[in-house]
C-alpha cells in the first residue's frame, strides 16, 4: 500500500511535467524574420537629429513559451540632413551603414498573440558625410506581436538600439517572422 501511494506520488507530478514539456515543443524552435525600422539618430552636443529607415534580418530560437535568444542585422536605406552643431547653417548627410544586435527575448503568449521585451546589445556603424563613426552599448525594446496564420507573426516594436553619452538610436519597427 505505501509504494501504491509512493508511486502515485511520483506520478502525478511526472505527468504534469510531461503534459507542460508537450505544450512547450508548441512554442520552441527557431524561428527568421525580416523588417522595416524607423530610427531617430539624435545627439545633443553634435547635431540636431535624423529620421532614418533600417531594412533588418533577424533570427532566433526559442527555449520554451517564456525564454529565447536571437541575433539581428540591419542596414540603411538613405540618408537624411542634419545640422551640425546646432548651426542651421552647416549641413550634412547622416546614414545608417548597419547594426548588429544579440538579444536575450523574454515573452509572454496567449491563444491571438505575444507581448515581448528584448534586452541585449547593439554595435551600429553609421556615417556623417565622409567620417565614419560607430557606436555600442545596451539594447532593450518592447514588442507586440499577432498570430496571421500558423507559423507566421506580424509585430511591431519599440527599442533603444543606443544611448551612449549624448548619443541616442530609438527605432520603431514593423516586422514579420515565421516559426519553424
């Protein structure tokens, strides 16, 4: 009678944890994506600001529902003007050359979608006119995704890809992944 007790003990806690593992392998894998950023470049000591677009590629995996990990690129699609020094005198061209970014990626899913948070670090090279320039640091974003069919997401994020001394990269994002 006490192993009867002892075994059931022992089991229903293994079927619970097996019956989470099965609906894990639902929400696990890697998963690819591609997308469009909006980036406002601002530094207050050297110039006023910019309004740039990014073309990115993004890749990841999940570990289970909550956890995963994914490395991202992007790069520029035009230039725009900025002011060098507060004067509004002096021009020049601004351009995203490309970023890199790691990401550990925290979530939370429902049934319609998921809400998500990135945290990491970023190393974006960009150009002012003939100078070429980079900068690197913390990464974070917030994020929100939709189911639009079984394997794909349509999200739209927020991040800061900079804020390094006076310098600070925000973008808005749109993009779009598929689960394998």
């Amino acid at each position: 009678m006490n192993v009867t007790r002892t075994l059931l003990a022992l089991a229903l806690p293994a079927t619970v944890l097996a019956s989470n593992a099965c609906l894990a392998d639902n929400e696990r894998g890697f998963f690819a994506g591609a997308g469009v950023s909006a980036v406002n470049a601002d530094d207050e000591r050297s110039y006023d600001g910019a309004d740039l677009w990014v073309a990115e590629l993004f890749a990841g995996y999940k570990y289970n529902s909550l956890l995963g990990a994914e490395v991202r690129y992007g790069t520029g699609l035009g230039a725009d003007t900025v002011y060098l020094d507060g004067d509004d005198t002096i021009e020049a061209d601004m351009d995203i050359d490309n970023y890199q970014a790691i990401y550990y990626r925290a979530e939370a899913t429902n049934q319609h979608g998921r809400f998500y948070a990135l945290l990491g670090y970023s190393s974006l090279d960009y150009s002012i006119e003939s100078s070429n320039l980079s900068t690197d640091g913390f990464s974070w974003g917030l994020g929100f995704g939709w189911y639009i069919a079984p394997q794909w997401n349509l999200n739209f994020e927020y991040k800061n890809l900079a804020d390094v001394d006076s310098q600070e990269f925000t973008a808005i994002s749109a993009n779009l992944d598929y689960r394998f």
